[in-house]
C-alpha cells in the first residue's frame, strides 16, 4: 500500500473526519468562542481514554479497537480548570474581533483591514488605543490625514479589550457548523430573557 495513501487513510477515515468534539473547561464554559475550541475525534478519545475529560455527550458514530469500543465524544469536560488568559493577544484577528468585523468608520463587512487613527506619518503607533478596522474604500479615503480634517468620524473609540469582552463578542460570530449537542454549552451562561 502506498506511504501517503495509509497516512490519509490514518488521520482522516472517512466519515469520522468531520466528528469535532467541543472542549469545555472545567467551569463548563468553551475555552473559547472565536475560535471555538474543538478537538478532533481523535484527540477527543485520546483525552476520554487518558482520564483527562469527561464525556458529556457522543455522536453515533463509534470506533473500535482490537479490546473495546467507543462512541465519539462530541462534547468533552476538562477535569483540570485551565486558567484563562488575561491579556489579549494583539492580532489582526483579535482587532477585527474588538470591532465586530466591521468597518470603524462606516460600518462596511468585509474587505477589511486596519488603519492608524494617528497615522504612522504623524508619529502614531500600532496599538489597541490607535488602530482600527476598516475598510479599503475609507482607508485609502483617510490616507495619512488627521482624523478631523479626513471629515471622517470614528463609531466608537478604540482601546485594548478584556480576555472576557473578546469570548463574549466571539459568541456573536458561531462557526458555520454547530452541532446540536453542543448548543447548550456555548450559550448556558448567558442572560436569559424576562
């Protein structure tokens, strides 16, 4: 059999690729939103067999080895509380995030990218407090210029986001795919209505 053949067939057999488990801390809560902290089937087995999660719930699906058989976590609990961190990390990703993917200065979706508020030319840095997203069109329509003579006018001003602020606007902003057991478990923390 070919090397490369068996080595997909390993790591990814068939129907079994597309079996994500969702990993919660041991608070119950996601380690994270954006992006939702999932494991792969195996990984999720790995950690069940080692005694380091528990299983909340499984997939259909079972895999079997030569002594037992297992169903396919798709929600797994750590034993062991992870620490959050506290600081943000300063991304492209994470200032997208902080603006809610959109465009600082219209409000446009997509096309994004960032621009210095104080621009570089002026002595602005790249910082939370200076930078934001925004779109193609107002970026290259702001250029170097001051904000207030850009006749442009920020939505709201920037500044470095909490740990918490960032998971709880990645919770606006759901992967494409979510499994039914898992809803429970991304949203169980949050206000109910009244």
């Amino acid at each position: 059999m070919d090397g490369d053949f068996r080595q997909d067939f390993v790591h990814e057999p068939g129907s079994l690729k597309h079996n994500p488990a969702l990993v919660l801390n041991a608070d119950y809560r996601p380690l994270s939103y954006l992006p939702l902290s999932l494991w792969t089937w195996q990984e999720a087995v790995k950690a069940a067999f080692l005694d380091r999660v528990t299983i909340l719930s499984e997939y259909d699906e079972v895999v079997r080895s030569p002594t037992m058989e297992i169903r396919i976590p798709s929600v797994v609990v750590l034993k062991d509380y992870v620490r959050p961190q506290k600081k943000v990390a300063f991304t492209r990703f994470n200032l997208f995030l902080r603006d809610e993917f959109c465009c600082q200065y219209c409000g446009a979706r997509g096309d994004l990218t960032f621009d210095h508020v104080v621009p570089r030319a002026h002595g602005g840095v790249t910082s939370w407090e200076n930078v934001v997203a925004a779109c193609s069109k107002c970026n290259l329509r702001k250029g170097s210029q001051w904000l207030h003579k850009s006749g442009m006018a920020l939505r709201k001003p920037p500044g470095q986001p909490s740990a918490g602020q960032l998971m709880n606007l990645g919770r606006k902003f759901p992967p494409n795919h979510l499994h039914d057991s898992w809803i429970d478990f991304l949203y169980w923390d949050a206000e109910l209505e009244r």
